[in-house]
C-alpha cells in the first residue's frame, strides 16, 4: 500500500502570499515613481513660465 500524499496547502498559501504581496508592493513602487515623475514634470511646467517672466 502507498503512502498518501503529503499536503502542501499551508506552504503553498504562505508562499503565494509572500509573492502576492511582493508583486504588489512592486506595482505601488512603481506607480509611485510614475507620480514623482508626473508631479515633477507638471511642476517644470508651471515653474519655467513664471521664472521667465520674473528674468525679466
């Protein structure tokens, strides 16, 4: 007669949620940095105007 199986379900679930977890965090970085990016831009874009006409 064969042995059963052991069960891996808790370690599986552990691990898919260490990675859920990671590849989340991953996309919030990254979203992140899209924003700096987009917030520096947007000030550039307000900034350069105003600093042209005090040049003047």
């Amino acid at each position: 007669m064969r042995q059963p199986a052991p069960d891996y379900t808790a370690a599986f679930l552990t691990t898919l949620g260490v990675l859920l977890f990671f590849g989340l965090l991953t996309v919030a970085a990254i979203w992140g940095w899209v924003g700096v990016m987009l917030g520096a831009w947007g000030f550039d874009r307000l900034a350069c105007p105003i600093a042209r006409r005090v040049r003047r």
